[in-house]
C-alpha cells in the first residue's frame, strides 16, 4: 500500500469545498482530510495547522469559491479553541 500523501489529500479536500456551498458536506470533506492528515507526535495539532494553511491560501486566492470553507473552517477553529 503506498504512503498518503497529505498535500495530495489537502488539495483534493479544497477543490471538492470549492464545488459546494453545502455546510454540512464541507465539514465532512474537512473531518476526513483531518483524519487522513494527523502526523506523529502532536497529530491534531499538526492537521489542523496543514489544512488551516490550505484553507486560508485557497481563500486568498479565490475567495468567492471558498466563501462557505472559509466560514465552515473559523466555525471549527471556534468550536476548537472552546474545548
């Protein structure tokens, strides 16, 4: 079985936000992209800091496509920073 690669799996996480406005479905996409993305050590922590970099790029770059991502993703930040 070969290695995941998590720029791969970022970029396809992003491009299938771009192509919703659905909350619900980017969320999911966003919980699977985590959960494939966690590394070693501080694995959350680390995930979170890969994604947060993509969305936040994507966002900058095209920011009416990713106007729901970028709302999902501060939802989540929110929600996380509370725990």
């Amino acid at each position: 079985m070969s290695e995941i690669n998590p720029i791969e799996v970022i970029a396809r996480c992003i491009e299938k936000c771009k192509a919703t406005t659905d909350r619900d479905q980017i969320a999911h996409y966003i919980s699977e992209t985590l959960g494939f993305v966690q590394i070693d050590e501080e694995p959350e922590n680390d995930a979170f800091a890969l994604l947060g970099g993509a969305v936040d790029a994507a966002v900058q770059q095209d920011p009416v496509r990713c106007a729901a991502l970028a709302e999902v993703w501060t939802d989540l930040e929110r929600q996380r920073r509370v725990r």
